[in-house]
C-alpha cells in the first residue's frame, strides 16, 4: 500500500479501533474509512451510493489500499459505521483538527446545534432523531466545524456544552453560543479555560434578562447625547440583498454597577453588556413596513469595542444559517435516512471533515457541490484534497 497517497490527514485517524471481533474480519477498517470518506468528498449520499463509488473506482483504489476482500457491500459500511466508537472518531478528528487550525487570540469559537431531520427509527417516533452540538472556529473567511458531540435532544445541549469545551483549547478565543448555552456554569467553564464569551440573553434568564433589558435601554435612549458621559461605544451597518435592506444598531457598554453585586457575582466575568437592535425593510413592500427586532447580549470582553463585539455575533449568526445550510444543501443531511446505532453520527461527522476539506481548498474558485464533483471525477484533486 502507497502510505504517501493518503498519509497526510489519515494518520490521525490510524489509531481508530476496529468495533468488529472474531477471526473472520474481511475488510479493512482503514479500507472502509478511506473509501467512505472519498465517497463523501466525492458526492456520495448514502451507503449504497458509497458502495457504487467505491465500485466505479476500484481500480484506483487498489494502488494504494489492500482490499483484501474488494469493495465492501453497502451493508458492511452500514454496519460498521453503526458499530464505530464516535468518541474515538472525535478524538482522532480533534487531532486532526487541532494540527491545522491554531486557536490564536480573538479567534471565533461559535457552538451550535442541529439536529438531523430523518435519523428517527420510526415516523411516528421522532424522539430518536439525533442531535449534534458542533463547534465552529474562523480560519480567514472560511468556519470549520473544530469538534462534534451528540446529544439525546436539544434540551440537554446545557448539559452536553461544558463537556464539548473541555474537548477544547480555548486560550485567547471568544466563544458564542445561542440563549440556550447562557448559563453561569457554562460562563465559568470558558473563563477557566482562559477565553471570553458574547452569550445572548433570553427568557430562559429572567432577571437577568430584565436588567440588562432596562439598562441597555436606559443607556441608548439618546445614545448620540448619552455616549459622551457613559462608558459606551456604537456602531451601525446596513446591507441591501435579496429584496430587503437590512440595519444593524449595537450599542456596547461596560458601565454594569446598575445590575447589582449580587448578579455580577453569579456571573464569572461578566463585565459588559450589548444591545443589537436589527432593522429589516422589505424593499418590495410599498407600504413601508418595518420590522425592528432587538437583541440583548452578556460579555466578558475587557473593552467596549462596538464593531468588535457586532463582528462576534455577524460571525455566530453565519454558522449558524451558512454552514448548517451548506450542510443541508450540498451534502443533503437532513433527507440522511441512516438510523442504526451511531451511525447518523459517524456519517455527519465524515460529512463535516469533508466540508473542511473542501473550505479549506483554494485552488478552484467554485462552490461546495461544485468541488464534490470535481473531486468524484478527478482523482488527483482529490488525493490532493486530503494531503493539503
């Protein structure tokens, strides 16, 4: 076998440990692992149009794997897949992750969970659809998914959050997260591990909500008179796209004595809050209606650095429309009907190493679905892909 074809990135994954026992194992795990995830990169689907990949591509795949038993059946990868620890596949894809991406200071770290529509068992019981808590980071202009861990359903992200930081080097990074992750526990665990956070809140905090709501209010009342003597900053910016014009008003301040002693103690580094208020106009709408949707946001930035702070959000609220969208249109998660064991899991995760490796690319200036096909059809692009 030519270890050089697929050495680069697949050495992380050469400690994986095989889930099947007994004497008469036909296929290699590292066969079924290179060819799933070339089928994936390549615009494969599913299992049956894994194995017709891998079918259609034998002959090449022959120069450098061993096949012992040829192109396994799309059975096999369904089985083994399901049977596959996700745990140790994270934490080879962490490795992974970690050798290509430094988390320096201010980078973005945004967690967001997504669930995959048709990974129930049965239509009529979806309480089994699968739920994946990601953790996206910004290298340049491109998110990558950093690290993934499944969740039973969306309410116990609160519980599932703090075990993925702890997967985490987070020294110098800013985390966001959606309303449902500002909790102080969860506050505590960024701070210790030297980040910051911009945690959004919501009902699910009610005092907390109340007081920055009326501060912030307070504060930004007549914010062209008030910033000259408080400890404010603010910034404004409009975009015009898809029939509407869209503004964007965020007010940042550090002057937070007003929420009381009591409440800044609860809070591990709480030291500014922020108001982002989103004026939408729909530019087809001849009656002039406006929508005006306002947002309120904890932070443990030191500073009030208005642009900053709107960029950190802009950014969290690109993960979570963009790439849980590409991951939908491009790789067509949620029509996924894998179900058995973890296998949603483990096929969403070499969906997401495939979108990573597909941003990360610079040499076409095409899209996602684009580069899958060229990929399928181009044998050296993809080798190349996987040894960047």
């Amino acid at each position: 076998m030519d270890a050089t074809a697929t050495g680069g990135f697949l050495r992380f994954f050469s400690d994986l440990p095989d889930p099947r026992t007994g004497n008469h194992i036909t296929h290699k795990l590292h066969d079924l692992l290179i060819i799933a995830l070339f089928a994936v990169i390549g615009g494969a689907d599913g299992w049956t149009e894994v194995q017709l990949w891998g079918d259609c591509k034998h002959k090449w795949l022959a120069t450098f794997l061993e096949l012992p038993g040829g192109i396994p059946a799309h059975d096999t990868f369904g089985r083994v897949f399901s049977l596959l620890d996700p745990v140790a596949l994270e934490r080879c894809f962490l490795g992974w992750m970690a050798a290509v991406v430094e988390l320096s200071a201010g980078r973005l770290v945004s967690i967001d969970g997504k669930s995959l529509r048709r990974s129930f068992e049965h239509g009529w019981d979806k309480s089994g659809m699968s739920h994946l808590l990601s953790a996206f980071i910004s290298q340049g202009e491109n998110r990558l998914v950093f690290s993934q861990m499944a969740v039973e359903d969306k309410e116990n992200e609160i519980v599932a959050i703090p075990r993925l930081l702890e997967l985490l080097e987070l020294k110098g990074a800013v985390v966001t997260i959606d309303a449902i992750g500002c909790q102080r526990e969860i506050a505590g665990k960024i701070i210790k591990a030297g980040a910051d956070y911009i945690l959004p809140v919501k009902d699910n905090q009610p005092t907390l909500h109340a007081k920055v709501e009326s501060l912030m209010n307070d504060l930004t009342l007549d914010h062209d008179k008030k910033i000259a003597g408080t400890r404010m900053d603010y910034c404004e910016q409009s975009e015009q796209g898809h029939g509407r014009l869209e503004t964007r008003r965020v007010w940042v301040s550090d002057d937070i004595s007003s929420l009381g002693k009591e409440l800044l103690d609860q809070w591990p580094g709480l030291s500014g809050i922020a108001k982002v208020e989103r004026t939408r106009q729909n530019l087809g709408d001849f009656s002039g209606k406006v929508s005006v949707e306002c947002c309120f946001y904890i932070l443990s930035l030191k500073g009030i650095d208005a642009p900053a702070v709107a960029g950190y959000i802009r950014g969290h609220w690109s993960v979570e429309n963009n790439l849980h969208w590409q991951l939908d249109v491009s790789f067509r998660e949620d029509d996924n009907r894998i179900r058995k064991g973890n296998g949603a899991e483990n096929y969403s995760r070499l969906c997401r190493i495939a979108l990573n490796l597909l941003r990360r690319d610079k040499s076409l200036k095409i899209g996602i679905k684009g580069k899958r096909l060229n990929a399928g059809w181009d044998n050296d692009y993809l080798l190349r892909l996987i040894n960047q």
